[in-house]
C-alpha cells in the first residue's frame, strides 16, 4: 500500500508561483505541472491569494489578473518573480 507524503512549500515558493499564474499567459494547469505541483494545490493558493488581495486594497480579480489594468510596478514585480520561480525549478532538477 502506498502512503501519501503531504509535501510542504516555503511561502515564497507559494507567492512566486501565485504571481507567476496571476502575470502568465499560460494556463494554471500547465504552471502547476512545470513547478512539480498539483493542479489543485495551485488553483487553492491562487484563489486564497486573489480574496485576500481584493480585502486588502479594494481591488477586482479583474483587475489583478488584466495586465491592462494592473500597475506598472506590479508587472515588474511579476517580471521578477518569473525569474525567481524558474530559478527554483531548475535548481530542484539538480
């Protein structure tokens, strides 16, 4: 019989991957396979991320997730959480 080990995450890793779905054109499903994660996990983190966020600061889900709309400095802090994020990855190959 197979026993199930609940993997943990860092915090960062579960923020970088929630900016990286919220700033990508690729599909949530398709950014969970390429971290090694479960589609489900991803899609739980991101809508955690999305009703906290509209809590805070008032803004829409289609605002956070319009790159039109979102803020300049916002799509440089995705810019540079895609970097981190594939970083991470590669150095979990290793």
């Amino acid at each position: 019989m197979n026993k199930q080990v609940k993997r943990s995450y860092t915090a960062e890793f579960r923020e970088s991957a929630v900016n990286l779905v919220i700033g990508s054109d690729k599909s949530t499903a398709s950014i969970a396979k390429d971290l090694g994660i479960k589609t489900t996990t991803l899609y739980s983190w991101v809508n955690k991320a999305k009703d906290a966020d509209s809590k805070k600061d008032g803004t829409s889900n289609a605002q956070m997730f319009d790159p039109k709309k979102r803020s300049s400095p916002c799509n440089d802090i995705i810019s540079s959480t895609k970097l981190l994020i594939i970083e991470l990855f590669f150095s979990r190959l290793e």
